[in-house]
C-alpha cells in the first residue's frame, strides 16, 4: 500500500524503482496506490512554479536549495529513463486528479493513469486544475471520456481521497513516497530496488503470505 502523489518528483522515481524491485522478486505482487496530497489545503486555483512550491511545503527553504533539490531529481530520474522539466512544471492542487486515479483504479487502469499523469506534470507542463485537461488524459490510458467527466463534476470520489488520507495516518505515514509491504514498518522515501526486494521477500515469507 503505498502512499503517493503525482506532484512528488520522487514518487514517479519510487514507482520505478518498485517496478524494478517487482522484476527482481519474481512472485505475485497485489499493489495498490492510495492519495496522499502533499498540500490539501491548496485552492483549487491555485498555480506556481516547481521552485515556489517547494518553498510553500519546506518552510525555510531557500531559492538555492530548492534548485538542488530539483538537480538531483533530474539526475536520478534521468538514469532510469525519467524526465523532469521542471522549467515547465505547472504546480496545482491535485485533489482533482487523485479523484480520477480512483476513477482508473475503479475500471483497472490505475497504473497507466498514474504514468500518464506523471508524465503530464513533470514532463509536459500540463495544467491540472481543470476538469477538461484531466479528461483529455483520461481517455489517453482507454477510459471513456463522458464518464471521467461526470465523476470529476460530480465529486464521486472525493471522500475516497480524503479517506486515504486518514488511511496513511493511521498506518503512521506522514511523508511521500512510502510502501507498506504486508504489514511491515512502513519502507519511507524513493528506496533502491534492493531495499524493496528484500521487503517483498519478507512479507512473502510472514505467515499469512504478506500483501502488498
């Protein structure tokens, strides 16, 4: 159960690296993404550059730090076939676009929905706030457009998100990106491949079989 959002740079480098970790392991893995906004209380209009949310969410942050920050991602992600414009990164509140994850994850394609949004924030600059744009993506992984429009209009998985929310608190997760392998501690941060084997392996070996 891992906690995520398609704001976090390092979760689309986590997902890859568990993608890595799954090939390795080698057994059946059941895998399941929860929401877990990085900012809740952002309004739904709200937009920015990559640089001044990072400053909005590291209070005390600093202009260079917050570069860093950006620099080693690119490198990290860059080795594993990621990439990130950060130039071009439009920062909003992505409320709407956790609705629509659960809306893929309802019809199967929570995966290809994730990818695509990742790659749509980080890579294409793509303006999330609106019901339109995440539409258009929708129907990009095979969901039928009419109906991610109606479920965003209508908020029908709102309380799903915040649901999650409460979820990640009650299994003591606070920071992004996080796996909980079958009732194990919770593995924080974008671990490498190693890390998640070894995890994976663990749970497989617990008495109930372990879920992921």
């Amino acid at each position: 159960m891992p906690g995520w959002d398609i704001a976090c740079p390092w979760c689309w480098i986590a997902k890859r690296r568990f993608e890595e970790a799954e090939t390795v392991f080698g057994g059946e893995v059941k895998l399941e993404y929860h929401s877990f906004e990085l900012a809740p209380h952002l309004p739904a209009d709200y937009l920015s550059s990559e640089v001044d949310f990072l400053q909005l969410v590291h209070a005390g942050t600093t202009r260079d730090e917050a570069e860093q920050m950006m620099w080693a991602v690119r490198g990290i992600g860059r080795r594993l076939g990621l990439t990130y414009d950060f130039d071009g990164v439009q920062h909003t509140s992505t409320f709407l676009a956790h609705q629509l994850l659960h809306h893929a994850k309802a019809n199967g394609l929570q995966l290809s929905m994730l990818d695509v949004l990742f790659s749509a924030f980080f890579e294409r600059g793509r303006d999330l706030r609106g019901i339109d744009e995440l539409v258009a993506l929708a129907v990009e992984v095979g969901l039928d457009g009419a109906g991610a429009r109606t479920v965003l209009e209508t908020g029908r998985y709102a309380d799903a998100v915040r649901t999650d929310r409460r979820l990640a608190i009650a299994h003591g997760v606070s920071t992004i990106p996080t796996y909980v392998v079958g009732g194990q501690p919770p593995v924080h941060g974008a671990k490498r491949p190693a890390v998640l084997v070894d995890a994976l392996r663990r749970a497989a070996a617990s008495p109930d079989g372990g879920q992921t």
